[in-house]
C-alpha cells in the first residue's frame, strides 16, 4: 500500500495563519503600489526594512544565515499576501536569492545582509525565466569577472546585489559596482521594475552552486502564488463593488450576467489555489515536482490576468481609471503572466510530458498505465485496518476475471452483485450497523471508493437507494419504513428519483405533483420528467406538493411507493444518442397510504436536505478516475494521429487545457477532502468541482470525436458518449445554476428576486 504523504496541507497551521495575519497587518492596503506607481524605481524601502525587521526577508534561510528555515510554503503565504495588495517590493526575487545562499555555504555575509534588508539581493534572470549567457574571465590574484547583457532583467532596477549563474555556479555582483550597466525600464507594472543590466567583466565573487532547473521550479511557484494573491484581489474588489453598486434599483450583483461572471472569477481563482496547493505538496527535499509548477504557474496567472480583466469590466469606466486600483493589479497579472513563461508554454511542455508518459508507454506495452490513486491523506491504524479487510474480501469475492464479467453483466448480474456485497455489509458501509452498515468514516468512505475504482469495479446499480433514499429512510423513516433499508442495500429494491416535471426544472420547488390526503391515504395526480432509471425501478422516491396553500418550499412532502402501484405509468425517453436512460412518469389517481410519508407532511423540503450531505465528495475518486482514464485514452489516440498526419497545433492546444483540467479537477478533490476530513463545512464550494468537471468531461468528449477525425464520424461507443455527455452540465443541477449559487453563497451576492433559495438540493440526487 503507498499513499502519498502530504508535505503542506490545505488547512494552514496556526503558525501559518499567524505568518498570513502579520503580512496583511503591514500591508493592508494599495497606499505603497499607488505611491510607487508614480515613480520608476517602484521599490519602496520603507516597506523592505519593515519586512527585514519582522523577519520575513530570509525566511528560508537556515538559521546560521540569519534566517528562520522555513519553507517554500511559507514564501508562498507571505507572496500570496504581498501579491494581493501589489506590494512594490521584489520579494519574488529575494526568495529565490534565499533558494540559492542557503545552498552556499561561503555566502554567510550576503545572505545576513538579504535577511535584515541592507541587501536586495537576487538572481539576475531575464523576466521569461530565461537565463543569460554569462561570460567568465578569470582575472589577476583570484579575481574574478563576468560579462552579459540582459535585455529584461526581472525586478532588474530594485536589486542591490545580483546572483549571476555562469560556469555551473553562481556569482555575486556587486549591483552598484565597476562593470554593471543598468539602464532602469519603464515597466507596465512600475511596482515591479524591469532594468537592462550589462556587465562589462564586472568582478564577481563565486559562492557555490544550485540547479538552475530548480530554481525556475522554485519560480514558478512564488509567482503562481503571487498571481493566486493577484485574483483574489480583483475578485475581493468587484465583489464589493457588486453589492454597493445599483443600477435599475438593484445591486448589480443580482444581475444574472454578473452572478455567472463572478462565479467564472471564483472558478479560475480556486482552479489556481488548487494547483498551487497540488505544487507545494509535492516539495520534495525544498523543490516542487517540476509538471506540478508548471500547472501552478500556468492555472494562476491565467486566473490572475482573467480576474483582473473581468473585474474592470465589471466595474464600468471607473474601473478604467488611474484611481481606481484595478489598473495596479492589471498591470502586475500581465507581468506574472508573462514572467517565467506564459501559460501556454507551461501548458505545452505538461501536454509534451503527458504524451509521453500516457501515449508512448501504453502503445509500447498494451498496458493502460494506471497510476497510484492519490488519496490526499494518510490512513490512521483504523483506517488501513478497514482497507485491508476490504481488500481481502475483494480478493476473495471479486477477482480479475469476475470483475470482467461484472462490467458486462446485465442488470439481474448486477443486482446479484449488490446482494453479494451487502452479504459482507459491503454496501452501504456509511449506513448505521444497525441497518447492515459499517458506519464508515469519511476517510474509510474514500479509501473503499479508491478501492473499487482502482479494481475497475463498476458501480452498484442501486447506488441511488444507497445514497440517498436509506439515509433519508434511517434518519426519517418509521420503524415500519426503515423495512425497506435491507432489501434497498441488498438491491432488490432499485429506486427511481422523482423531482424534475415538465413545468419544474431548475425551479424545482414550483413542482405542481400533487398529493392530496383522502381519509388515511394519500391520492396522487401529475407527472415527473427525465426520471433516470425509472424502467428498471422497483419503488420511487419522489416530491410531491402536500400545501397547495403554503409557500412553494412549505408545501412539499416526500413520499415513498412502489412503481408498480395502480395509476402509475412509465414512458421511456429516447435520449440523443438513441438508448433509454431517463422517463417520463404519470400518476393518475395513485392512491398509497398515508404512512408513505417520510418525515412530517410539508417538511420534503428539509427532509431531503439532510441526506445530501457528503455524498458528492465521496464520489470525486470516481469521477476523476474516469476522466482520467479517458484522456490517457484519448492521449494515445492524438499520438496515433500525430504519426500519420502530422501535428495539429489546434489539437495540441485543446490536448494540453484538457489534460490539465483533469489534474486540477482531481486537486479540487483531494482539497475538499483535506476541508472535510478536518472537519471544516464544504458545502457550496463543492459546485467548484461540480462545474469543473462536467464542462471537462464534455470537451474531452468533443475532443475525442475531433481527434478521430474522418472515423469519428462513424457511429460508436464513442459518438454515443460525445452525444449523451452533453447532458454532463444539465442534470444533477445545471452549470448556470450552479455558477449561480457559487456566486450567491460563496461569495454574498443577492438571491434572484424570483428564486426560491433551495431550487437545487434534489437535483444533487442524480
Ligand atoms: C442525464 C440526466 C438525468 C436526469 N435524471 C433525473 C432524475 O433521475 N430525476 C429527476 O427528477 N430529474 C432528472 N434530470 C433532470 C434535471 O434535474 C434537470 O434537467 C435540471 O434540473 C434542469 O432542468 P430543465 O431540464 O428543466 O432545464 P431548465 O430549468 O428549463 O433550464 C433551461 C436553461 O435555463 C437555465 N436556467 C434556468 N434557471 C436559471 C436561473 N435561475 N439562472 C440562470 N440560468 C437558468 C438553465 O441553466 C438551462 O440552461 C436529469 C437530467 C439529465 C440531463
């Protein structure tokens, strides 16, 4: 069993929290970026001392340089801070002069300089990440000196010593010394001053050596986390904005074309965090995984300049104004941006390694190349113990070939599966023991999702039965209908979800079913729409209006009944790829005992909130796997095309988003689980991962289709996906819904005037 250890966890420690609060205590406004603006040489001293005085200057140097042998994650949280308020100092630059003294022992001297702030010290690289050419002239009596020229010298014009790599090593210069010519450059981020450096033989002192590749790692990593800062900050200013700003006598924020647009902000920005956050936690011995970087850099800048963007156009003309503070962080995104590579660069080189990991080795082997699942923690003793006896039962239960034959099974096969698994009280594990459950943990919850992802094995038929009709049954249910939680896990009763109707959709509280109490029964008349399953299923779990008198959320019961009682009728649906998911179901005079009922009558609402929870995160492992699984796929099949006709930019540039895509979707995951497990709320976050990954798994589809070209076109399991995959961002709540309700509950913008507040909770039920 290996499982990746966390070297930086999501949920920051307190010290980090603490390290967080004195960065924003100093910098708590734009008041030195505005100042600094007004002038070429961008830095302000003031602010450099007082980092140098509170020790945060060389906090990655060990302690013998006067530093606090803290780590990039820390770095992380002071730039992320400073980026926010495009602090003008050339802290980027300083951390990565700390990266290279700390592994030079003669450079005590520059490094206690760098720590209290009488030296800037930093790397002389162009603003690309590009290093220079240096020349080495031994001089007379040990002396040494360099020459080069830098056209765009990053922080070029704030720096005071200059670290040159030349010959394997690097070299300080003095800044101000014999043989440096530094012309400052007006930059488009003044706060960040770019400067061509000549030297001339400068003379230069050697102080030992570090990995340049390295470094760039380390770069791209301060900058990302600079650029996450940067997001966060023209998204903090427009979400302001929106809720003190009226036009037609409303907020704007309650503008539908706003809500989606911030929503879009707060996506780019967490898809940045994220994989920063993917990037800290594979530091290995002080330096990220190198495709880990490349997906930070490239996912935060790209939310930076996008955040930044957007929240000028949301703003109107004062947003476009030198007042107004945007242009501060406009400016400062497009240096991020560029600097150290822009997207598309880091993009390509992770779309080149992904090809030749996925496409190369799959085709030399025939073998799919699975990787480890990383699972985002680590076991406790209960937990493995958990696993291990899961596994074992697998073993015994579940080999290879029977795997096999379960993914081709029919439904009946399937059922049999369920009925086995629940034998060994493997189906249902969160449910109470009392009902043949295991209570499972959240963690074990994971750890038994990864299992059967790993093994192939495919899902239960009657997952929604175990999800969510036996939580609301043991949690609501009477004695009299908890009778139905044994047969519902051993699936010999298979469920159909009644929620949608013709005349509620996304609106699903203005369902008009209705339910009326005839002396001790209930008599049901109305229909429900795109019921999934409903042909195969035995009971249904529906919503039914109960109060036509009461508020649209009020009157709303949950009823349970078998489909086969008289006056239901099921008509399949064909959907666009032509095969039968979904129905439509009629209730004419459906008379069921008032005892169906689950909880009070008028509390539906309620009743089926409480069994929502959690189970979205559950199923992440197994939604990312599939994706993952698609796209090596899909890796293999650009390889094959690009040997027979050649490249095609277009398609390469659609192979790089996706595949990062997928790796962020997976990240997203692994973060809310680290939220979970440490006992902080999800909650409406979770549409993040939601939105993410359906749009991702849409354009992988679409993708795919592409990449066949001309035999993409014949029908296939393919072209069937690519059809019925356009539902991914319809059911289970739509992406505009669900943008909708990121931008009104995460991040406070006003409800639609004509939107009940909990439109969407059935809709996680599919
Ligand atoms: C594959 C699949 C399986 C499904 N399974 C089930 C099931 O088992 N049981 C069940 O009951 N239902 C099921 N559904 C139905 C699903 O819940 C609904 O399709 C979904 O809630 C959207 O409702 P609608 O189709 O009526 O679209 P509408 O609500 O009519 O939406 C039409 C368009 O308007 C947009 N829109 C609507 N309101 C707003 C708003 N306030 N702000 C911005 N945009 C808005 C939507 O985003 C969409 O683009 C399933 C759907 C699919 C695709």
């Amino acid at each position: 069993m290996s499982f990746n250890m966390l070297s930086y966890s999501i949920m920051r420690s307190d010290e980090q929290e603490q390290l967080d609060r004195t960065v924003r205590r100093l910098v708590s406004d734009r008041s030195a970026a505005r100042k600094a603006a007004e002038n070429v040489s961008g830095t302000d001293p003031e602010l450099l001392s007082q980092l140098g005085a509170l020790g945060l200057l060389g906090i990655s140097l060990p302690s013998d340089m006067d530093g606090s042998e803290l780590g990039l994650a820390e770095e992380c949280i002071v730039v992320e801070a400073l980026g926010e308020q495009v602090a003008p100092v050339p802290i980027v630059s300083i951390y990565l002069a700390c990266h290279i003294l700390s592994a030079c022992p003669d450079a005590t001297d520059v490094a206690a300089a760098l720590a209290s702030g009488q030296t800037v010290a930093g790397p002389l690289i162009n603003a690309d990440g590009s290093f220079p050419n240096a020349l080495v002239t031994p001089g007379i009596e040990c002396a040494t000196h360099l020459s080069s020229d830098v056209p765009f010298a990053f922080e070029g014009t704030s720096l005071t010593s200059f670290l040159v790599h030349a010959d394997d090593a690097w070299w300080v210069v003095d800044a101000h010394g014999p043989g440096v010519e530094r012309s400052d450059l007006k930059s488009l981020d003044t706060t960040r001053p770019m400067a061509r450096v000549k030297l001339v033989e400068a003379p230069a002192k050697r102080i030992g050596c570090f990995p340049p590749g390295d470094l760039q790692k380390i770069a791209q990593c301060l900058i990302a986390a600079e650029a996450v800062g940067v997001a966060q900050g023209a998204l903090n200013l427009i979400t302001e904005y929106a809720l003190q700003r009226e036009q037609f006598g409303q907020p704007i924020g309650r503008f539908q074309a706003i809500k989606q647009n911030l929503a879009n902000c707060l996506l780019k920005l967490e898809s940045g965090r994220s994989s920063l956050w993917g990037a800290l936690r594979s530091v290995a011995d002080g330096v990220p995984d190198g495709a880990a970087s490349h997906l930070a850099k490239a996912a935060a800048t790209e939310a930076a300049s996008f955040a930044a963007s957007e929240s000028v156009q949301m703003h109107g003309a004062i947003g476009c104004t030198w007042e107004h503070d945007l242009h501060l962080l406009m400016r400062r995104s497009k240096h991020c941006e560029i600097s150290f590579g822009s997207p598309s660069s880091h993009l390509q080189r992770l779309g080149e390694k992904a090809l030749e990991l996925y496409g190369a080795k799959r085709r030399k082997s025939g073998s799919s190349n699975k990787p480890e699942q990383d699972i985002g923690f680590v076991p406790s003793q209960a937990d493995a113990d958990f696993l291990i006896e899961f596994q074992t039962w697998l073993d015994e239960h579940a080999p290879p070939e029977k795997i096999s034959q379960l993914r081709r099974a029919d439904l009946a096969g399937r059922r049999a599966w369920q009925a086995e698994m629940a034998e060994g009280n493997w189906a249902g594990i969160h449910w109470p023991v009392e009902y043949g459950g295991r209570a499972a943990s959240f963690t074990q919850q994971v750890l038994y999702y990864a299992e059967l992802t790993k093994r192939g094995v495919p899902p239960l038929p009657g997952n929604r039965g175990l999800m969510l009709v036996g939580p609301t049954l043991f949690t609501h249910g009477t004695d009299e209908q908890k009778k139905l939680l044994e047969p519902t896990r051993r699936a010999d009763i298979l469920w159909a979800g009644g929620f949608s109707e013709r005349g509620a959709g996304s609106d699903l509280a203005s369902l008009s079913t209705r339910a009326v109490v005839d002396d001790e029964k209930l008599v049901i008349n109305g229909h429900k729409i795109w019921t999934s399953q409903a042909q195969y299923a035995d009971w249904m779990y529906a919503l039914v209006r109960t109060g036509p008198q009461h508020p649209k959320r009020d009157g709303i019961s949950v009823v349970v009944f078998p489909m086969d009682a008289p006056g239901v009728e099921v008509r399949p649906i064909r959907r666009n790829n032509g095969d039968y998911h979904f129905n439509e179901v009629f209730f004419n005079d459906v008379t069921i005992p008032l005892s169906s009922l689950i909880g009070p009558k008028n509390a539906g609402w309620s009743v089926n909130r409480t069994t929502m929870q959690g189970e979205h995160l559950t199923n992440f492992l197994g939604a990312h796997a599939s994706q993952a699984r698609t796209i090596r796929r899909i890796a293999g099949m650009l390889q094959q095309r690009e040997a027979e006709s050649g490249l095609d930019v277009g398609l390469r540039q659609r192979f790089n988003t996706l595949w990062s895509t997928t790796q962020i979707i997976h990240l997203h995951g692994l973060r809310n689980v680290a939220r979970f497990t440490s006992g902080a709320d999800v909650g409406s976050e979770s549409s993040i991962t939601k939105i993410v990954g359906q749009e991702n798994e849409k354009a992988m589809f679409e993708f795919l289709i592409d990449v066949m070209g001309s035999a993409g076109l014949e029908e296939s399991i393919w072209t069937s996906a690519y059809l019925s995959t356009r539902a991914s961002t319809i059911g289970g709540g739509t992406s505009e819904i669900h943008r909708n309700k990121l931008a009104e509950r995460v991040l406070g913008m006003p409800r639609d005037l004509w939107a009940d507040e909990e439109v969407d909770i059935a809709q996680a039920a599919e």
